[in-house]
C-alpha cells in the first residue's frame, strides 16, 4: 500500500502567529543541510520526512515514533477554503490541523471560530500554543525541542508556562474537548494535545513536526491510503496571472493529473469540461519574471499545483475538481453536492454571499443551528440584484430582507441600493460575529419597531381590577390593577369581556410615580374620566386594551414583535371585537 503525505492546515486568531509558524517551519528546513529541504508549491509548502526527521531528532527517542508517511502537505492558505466536504471522503481538505494560539493571549474570536469548523468537519487537531518566548523569565536554549529547553528553565518560569497552558484547557473545554499538554496526553483519540512552541526561536518545532507525522500516520492510514487514476482537488484560489491568462490554484488530494488531461470543475454557470494546458509550480531560482513558474507533465498527490487551461473564468473557489473518467455521472455528483450549498428562490429567509464554498459551508451550519432561514446562497461580490431582492422579501418578512456577506467584495451599487432600499448588508471576516451581527440587528430593529408601534398602536394588554384598591370612583376614576398579560399605557382605551369601551386611560401610576407603560406582573395605579367604579366596573373584573378593525389589521402584518402569550391575547381580543360588533 502506497501512502500519501498528509495534508495539514495552519489556522488560528490573527497575530497569533500562522504565518510566522510556517515561516519558522520553511527556514527550518532551508537551513539544514540533510537532502530534502522543503519544496515550495502553489498554495502549499512540502516538507519531505528526511527534513522533518533532522528537525525533531532531539525528541525521536523520547516519542520512538518510526515515520512512515513520504512528509508533510502545509496548506499556506489557512481557511475556510479547507474546510469544504464536497467530496465523497468527506470532512475537509485538511486530514489533520494545527491550531495556533498566543500562549499568554488565549483564544481570541478567530480562535473559537476556528474550533467551531473543526468540530463541525471532524477534523482532528493539535495546538501549537505560540510566542512561549514571551513568557516572563524564559531563556531561549538554542534546541528546537521543547522538552528540552523547558528541562533547563528555572521553576518559576516552568510554572509560569504551566498556568498558561492551564488556561488554554480551561478555553478549549468550553468548547467540549478534553486537552492536556502533549507529554502528558494519554490518548489522542480522546484528548487534544498543546504543544508550547516558539516561531520565533524555533523551540517545540521538533515536537510539533512529530507530532503531527506520527498521529497523521497512526490515526488516519486508511484515508492516507494513495489510490492511482482520477485526480481529485479542491480549488483554493482564481487568479488571472500576467501573459498567462486565468489560473487555478489547486490543492490534489487524490490520485494524479498530467498535462493534455480533461478536468471537470465547477464555474457560476454550472459544471464545465477543459483541457489542461499546463501545470504550474514556483520556480525557485527565475532567472527574470518569465521564469516565475516551472512546467510540469504531471502532478501527483498530496500537492499543491496551478493549472493553466481554456474556459476557467468564473471557477467558484472552494470547489471540486476531477479528472474526467465518466464527465456526465461526474457532473451529477458535482451538481449534487453544490445545490446544497449554492441555491435561491426559496420564499423565506436572508441572503448569504461568501468568498467559497467552504465559507458558505461553515456559514450555512452556523445560521442552521441558528435557526436562520436561507433563501438565497452563493459565492461572490454582493451584487445589486442581491439588494433588490433581499428588499423584495423584506416586504413579505421584515427581517428576511438582509445580505450577510462573509468575506468577499460588496459592489458600489449593492452599496447604494442598500442605502436607499434600507436594506443591511452584514458583513464581518469572522463568520460567527456575522452570525451574532445578525441577531444584534434584528434584535435591534425589533426594539425600534416596538418603540413606534406603542405609540401608533395600542398593545395587547388585559388587567384585573385588584379588589380593595378602588381610590376614587369617578371624575376621575382611580383604581388599581394587575397587568395580566401584554402592556398598558396612558392614551389606550379600556374595554369589557363583552367588547363595550368603557373609557381612556389618563395616567399610570406606579409607588406615586407616573410611569409611560406597565408591562405583565405589574401592580399600578390607573386613572380615567369616563370609567365610573362600581357601575362600569367592579372589583376582580378583567378588562382589556380596545383596538379599532385598522389597528387589528395593522397587527397583523406585524405579530413577530410580540411574544407568544401576547400573541394568543391579541385573537382574544380579535374575536372579543368581532362578535360584539
């Protein structure tokens, strides 16, 4: 059996280290003088074994880890991208990730974010608790093994750096896992482990590349399994490159791709079939900007490539792409999968736009869990027709009527429209603040819609005229009552069970103070001209708030700022109206 490299995504909160993370793993590589080095690919960085066997020989003999994967696939474009499970192996492009935290920062909302994906698409990973150089009183030991430097720290800065990674736990389990530091890990099936590392002195590296090569190997050998014939890839990024025209750039998980060979793919227009012209990757020593790529005749998995071919404009990112083998059962599954992610034309719920499919993904799960309905998902800029369509639906759902927008670019006229239209484009870069962006607006715009309806309509309210509380029986009127259900205010007009107006409210008064409003549970104190006591009204009676047939219609289109209670009292004052006209 022939076994690919793992593919491993580099995620975390930004400034907490990625880039420097995989800059330290690259000039690691570079600097050591064994064969193998570190080859630079589109979209992805390879390390091969011998390079990862040099770095973490300080620690092989403590982990007695045998590695027998080729190396490592670094994805260098961490992301949402990674996280698409349009394919039949499902979960993401990732096989394993590493999660980089700042050790004294803690998760940070990019972090949680990042946790969330992973526990949605099942990906295992480890965390590379980040900037242990930071740690008051550390002094670096010039090893790239973190056991062993930590071996010579005094033992107030052990300690210090083993209240952080305590705090980090603490963080991941209120996201359900169990976590310990990686030495003390007794299963990795069951516990995550936090690897205190460096980027800048290079301390834990060893660790962490072993890590991450004896787990990938020993947990996941059947899905690492290399199965030869149909290329399988995932589209990272669309790029139109200078005399070449538009490119792909493609992480191949599976399998193989050779130049002449026909792909199949998905484009904004649905699946598409073309030739590859080229395949692409980094020249490393260009002799002028013509040399900025090398040619290949083939590519094998795990890699990343660009692929040179006619008709790729309008490439959706994040997307499938295979070798065709049987094009229209191909374009079927293809099809398939993306109509549960990219769709419109459903009655109810907002539009989402995002920069790819595995954005939409991620994004389409939160909103799920949300309970926010969707009407309309896609990938690409936020568009004027996205707008006009979303204050078409406002019309019929108020809060429908919004763009949540993950990540990509909102067109000048989607702007404009917005504007004038007054319909939101929520945008953010971190998917769950976009989720709690959401909320915040509606949440919003219903206290808004409340503050003006109770001045333009009378709110759903029933009250007990409370026994021994009549003050005064008439001219005016004042008595006490209990709101049993909804609101009252000064200015409504009160009737019986039996619909008769008895009289309008004056004041409203609660421990001697005039109040605006009484909401249910409230004992107060009301007023009125009209109201005689013990002749219109006596004790332990219930009354409730009149409404006129255009304010029961008006209602009507409005019943979502009520509460269920106030929504069931809203018919029985209906029917109240109605049967005693």
């Amino acid at each position: 059996m022939v076994i690919r490299s793992p593919i491993v995504c580099v995620l975390g909160h930004v400034d907490h280290g990625k880039t420097t993370l995989l800059d330290a793993i690259r000039g690691t590589a570079v600097a050591s003088k064994e064969a193998g080095k570190i080859t630079q690919m589109i979209g992805a960085s390879y390390l091969p074994v011998e390079t990862i066997e040099r770095i973490s020989e300080p620690v092989r003999g403590v982990f007695r880890t045998t590695l027998k994967i080729p190396g490592l696939l670094f994805i260098d474009t961490p992301g949402h991208e990674a996280f698409t499970n349009l394919r039949e192996r499902g979960g993401s492009i990732a096989d394993l990730a590493v999660l980089v935290v700042d050790i004294s920062q803690g998760f940070q909302p990019q972090t949680i974010e990042s946790v969330k994906i992973l526990k949605y698409c099942k990906t295992p990973f480890i965390i590379a608790a980040n900037k242990l150089d930071l740690v008051s009183g550390w002094k670096s030991q010039g090893t790239y093994s973190f056991l062993e430097s930590f071996a010579k720290q005094p033992e107030h800065v052990k300690a210090a750096a083993d209240d952080k990674i305590y705090s980090l736990m603490g963080q991941l389990s209120e996201h359900g896992f169990d976590c310990e530091r990686f030495d003390r890990v007794e299963d990795y099936t069951k516990q995550v482990g936090i690897i205190p590392i460096s980027s800048k002195t290079k301390e834990g590296l060893a660790e962490l590349l072993l890590l991450i090569a004896g787990l990938s190997q020993k947990y996941m050998e059947g899905r690492l399994e290399l199965r030869e014939g149909t290329g399988k890839g995932t589209v990272l990024e669309v790029k139109e490159e200078k005399g070449l025209g538009t490119t792909i750039d493609v992480i191949l998980y599976d399998g193989s791709l050779a130049k002449g060979q026909e792909i199949a793919y998905l484009t904004g227009l649905g699946v598409q079939r073309t030739k590859i012209r080229a395949l692409l990757e980094p020249n490393l020593s260009p002799k002028s900007s013509k040399d900025k790529y090398a040619y290949l005749d083939s590519v094998h998995a795990a890699a990343g490539v660009k692929i040179l071919a006619p008709g790729l404009e309008g490439t959706i990112p994040g997307s499938p792409l295979v070798s065709v083998t049987d094009f229209e059962r191909q374009k079927r599954e293809i099809e398939s999968h993306a109509s549960c992610l990219i769709f419109e034309g459903g009655e109810k719920g907002v539009s989402v736009k995002a920069d790819s499919l595995g954005s939409i993904e991620a994004l389409l799960n939160l909103l799920k869990k949300g309970g926010i309905a969707v009407r309309k998902a896609g990938v690409g800029p936020v568009t004027r027709k996205d707008v006009m369509e979303a204050a078409s639906v406002a019309h019929r759902s108020r809060f429908d009527g919004a763009v949540l927008a993950f990540n990509t670019q909102v067109l000048k006229d989607a702007r404009e429209e917005s504007a004038e239209a007054g319909v939101p484009i929520i945008w953010s870069n971190v998917i769950y603040k976009l989720v709690e962006d959401y909320g915040e607006w509606k949440r919003e715009e219903t206290e808004k819609e409340k503050r003006e309806l109770m001045t333009a309509l009378p709110w759903p309210s029933k009250i007990k005229a409370l026994p021994g509380h009549f003050f005064r029986l008439s001219k005016p009127a004042v008595f006490g009552v209990e709101v049993l259900c909804g609101k009252i205010r000064k200015g409504n007009s009160l009737m019986d069970a039996h619909g008769k107006i008895l009289g309008e409210i004056k004041t409203v008064q609660s421990e001697g103070k005039s109040i605006d409003e009484a909401s249910a549970g409230m004992k107060v104190a009301l007023s009125s001209e009209q109201i005689v006591l013990k002749k219109d009204l006596r004790e332990g009676d219930v009354l409730y708030s009149f409404m006129s047939r255009r304010q029961l219609s008006a209602w009507g289109e409005k019943t979502h700022s009520l509460s269920e209670k106030e929504n069931e009292l809203l018919e029985e004052i209906r029917k109240i109206i109605l049967f005693s006209s």
